[in-house]
C-alpha cells in the first residue's frame, strides 16, 4: 500500500535500515507530555518490520512494552527475527537511545492470511455520520492534533470540574488524520494507541498517566485493508478496572463499511 | 504465598534456577493436543520470573508468543531483565530446547502496585454457585482433566452435529483444580489460557487450532490475591471475529466475592 513520504505521520515513522540495526527518529509533531507518542512509536516499530527484508506475511500481533521514557532524537531499533516457520513469524525488537538500556521492548508475529471460514461476532457500534460531527479542538499534546477527533459518546470535557462519580470509561469516535492519509496498518497500529487515557474520560480531569503495555490485533490480510480504501476509522475504547495505580483499556477499529480491522488492550499507569 | 509441592500443578510449571537460564520441562499430566498445555507453560514462565532473584514487584502484564512446538521433555527459559527503574520491570524470555531455535518468546513487566483510587466499571457477570452444577466431563487432552469446569453459560457439547449456524462464543464457567489447589498468579496465568478454543463452542465441532499471542494482565497486588484465600474464579471468555484462519478471545478471571483479578486476551490459528 503506497504511503505519502509528504504525510507527517509517514516522516514522523521513518526509518533507516540495516542490518540488525534500524534507525528512527522522535517528531515534534507527534509528541505526548513527556516523550513521543506511543503510537507513532508502535508504528515505526511496525514499519521496520514491515520493510524488512526477511519478512513475509500480514502483521497479525503486535505488543509494545514502554520501558522508560524516550529523549527526543534519533533511536535505535535492534529488530530480530526469532524463528521462522511456514505460516507465522515472531519478531522482537529493542529500541534504545545512544548505546543506552532498553526503552522499549517489543514483539511482533506476522503470519499469512490464507482464505478460511469468517464469522464475526461482535457488533459494530452504531454511529452518526462523520460530516456531522464536529472536530475535537486542538490541546497541548501536539499528536493529537494530527488526528481528527469526531465524539459520538463519551466526549472528554475537562473545562469544567472534575467528576464527583466515576463517569462512563466508554469512548466512540471516528478517528482520521487530519491531512487525510489512506489506512494502512501502520496507522491501525498508531490509532489503537490515540485513544485519551481511560482515566481522564473517568474523572474529568487530567492527571499524570503512560502505557505500560499495548497489545494490538489485526483482523485483516493486507488485500482485506487495500479493498476498503479509508481514511478514517469507527473506533471504541472502554475500561474495566482502575486499580493500585494500574488501569486497563480495551478498544476496536472498524471500517465504515463494517469490517473489524482491529482490537487492542492494554495496560496504564495513574497516579490519582 | 506458598505453594504444595505435592500438586501436580507446581510439579507440573517447577523450574530450576540458573543464573540467565532456567530449566523447566513438559508435564503428561498438563498436556494439550500437540504439545504441552500453553497455560502451563506461561506458568512455567512466570514462576521462573517470580522466583529469580532480581524480581521487584508483583506481575502486571505477560505476552507469549507461541512460535513453535514444545516437545516432551525439558526445556531451557533463557530469562533477562531488559531495564529495571523505579517502578516496573520489563522481562525478555525466550523457550528453547536442546540449544534449539526459540520455541516460546515471552514479555512480561512486573510493577510496585502501590495504593491509588480504586473504580471498577466491569460487572462481575452473574453465576449459579458452583456447587449446583456438575462438572464437565473427562476428555481427551489431559489438561483439561486436572481442572474442575462448571459451566453456566455455553457449555460446550460436541456429541451431537456440528452446529449449521454459527453459536454463541460466550461462555461463563467456574475453573478450579480438580485437586483444590489456593490460586496465586501462577493459576490465574494458567487458567487465563484454560478457555477451550473459542472456534469450538462457535462450530461445535473440534478443528485444528493453535494460540499464537496470548497476553495476561493482573489487576491485584500479592497481598489482595492473598487475602481472597480461594481455589477457584469465576471465568468469561468471548470472540469477536473469524478470519482468514485466525481468531481472537478476550476473558476475564474473578474472584468469587467480586474481585476482578485478571483480564486476557490472545489470537489463535484456526483450520476450518
């Protein structure tokens, strides 16, 4: 699927190859609070693999471990494939800054999507039309102005106070980028973290948070993602727990045809 | 919290300490269609985690990444911690046999769970007592019959035909050892991989199957999975989607007061 080598997102997932070695490099243009976001972090990690040239087959799971904190600049990805078989590929990488300790720890499997028996069980949410939603303003995190927000439930306010319940974890939305730029897995891989922390929907209110663990999987060949040809995605995230300063998230990306692309979980940090 | 040597469970994920490698084997009593249970070997995993010496912290997150089979017999767990700060410690491990290629690729990050605001959006789904529903039968794969499964919901009968429409992926069951054994994080990761293939109760029929990812988070610290003292939960698990020869689960573990201990994921090759 050809990328836009003009589109922040494709500049801000480059890499460099090597050997054993790649290269990437952190985006002002995608930045969270204190380091990139782990989205676009995820998504050069993925595209590493993606280019490599030892790979084959779809990427069918994808873990991302956030170890510590990545300074803006150049990083280093150590990208190994672990043992390759007839159908599947387990991949791990390491990213890590200036011959430093690991900063993230990440695992792939790529596998081929042969033809088999479909079923689809889950129900895609229902929701009105993007055109008639309006934008989710801009806010200081400069990633999420690279997306186009559009609330169908659980639209975050945090203008006002804080809540005095829990409110509802459940969040959907339609997510493009703003420059529109046609999905690929590496915008799957991106946009299943570019959902606001469980915790802020929760308590109306920001407070410190990061991803320790995400986990993302897809449900489609890469001929299943060309046919669709999008720009943006149904997507839903909700919550189960918040608990000794840790809380989960789980989420789904659909295509507005009503193709499951995606679902993702993962596990955050609070301090609240 | 201690375990009994005696139960063929801890015989069955007993490792032996090494400096970076540690040994465990494969149990006939934990053994699956092709090889060994997978939920014992993520057990197997973890213990060796818990048990090295450099640990902090309680688990809070474990992916497997199952690459290849396991034979009968012992196997090396090539255990690394990748970073460790203040807070969490991210693991490597990788599941050899002989000096082979990496038959298992492991991550797991244990953390300090420190006390925070509390808030559980998740239902604890309703159940009959366990006591008022018999026990599923034997079958063929060993694993199965170490556990004690009652189901509530989507009992899975494969005596009579395959279904002609797809059935429910859902079910609710209580899971305990068939010898009561007190569930610490070695069981809970067990039993996060003790659901029968989602395929199974979706066709009711028995196709080839096998879990490629499988990722586990633990929503209590030591000492709350302490204090519940209990030898069985309460288990959910659910699919969304079916396609091209892979499909997803997604399940809960509860305690039987109420207490959500941990939630799962995995995706699976299928044949149908």
């Amino acid at each position: 699927m050809p990328t836009d080598p003009r589109h922040l997102f494709d500049d801000a997932t480059r890499v460099t190859a090597g050997d054993s070695c790649w290269q990437g490099k952190t985006s002002p243009d995608y930045w969270a609070f204190v380091g990139p976001f782990g989205g676009a972090t995820a998504a050069t990690v993925l595209r590493a693999l993606i280019d490599h040239p030892q790979r084959s087959g779809d990427p069918l799971a994808l873990t991302m471990n956030y170890c510590a904190p990545i300074a803006e600049g150049t990083f280093d990805l150590d990208v190994r494939l672990v043992k390759a078989n007839r159908s599947t590929q387990p991949w791990c990488v390491e990213l890590s800054q200036g011959g430093g300790e690991v900063a993230t720890l990440a695992t792939a499997v790529f596998a081929e999507r042969r033809p088999s028996w479909s079923h689809r069980p889950a129900q895609m949410p229902q929701a009105r039309p993007f055109e008639e939603i309006r934008p989710y303003p801009d806010v200081a995190a400069t990633w999420a102005n690279q997306y186009d927000f559009r609330f169908i439930e659980g639209f975050p306010d945090f203008r006002g106070r804080k809540a005095e319940k829990p409110e509802s974890a459940l969040s959907s939305l339609w997510i493009g980028d703003r420059v529109p730029r046609r999905i690929d897995y590496l915008s799957l891989m991106a946009m299943s973290d570019a959902f606001f922390a469980r915790i802020f929907h929760v308590r109306r209110e920001l407070v410190p948070i990061g991803t320790v663990s995400l986990t993302t999987y897809f449900h489609v060949g890469a001929d299943d993602l060309a046919d669709e040809n999008i720009t943006r995605v149904l997507a839903t995230a909700d919550a189960k727990i918040f608990h000794r300063s840790y809380g989960d998230q789980s989420g789904e990306l659909w295509s507005p045809s009503g193709r499951l692309l995606a679902t993702t979980t993962q596990i955050a940090y609070f301090k609240a």
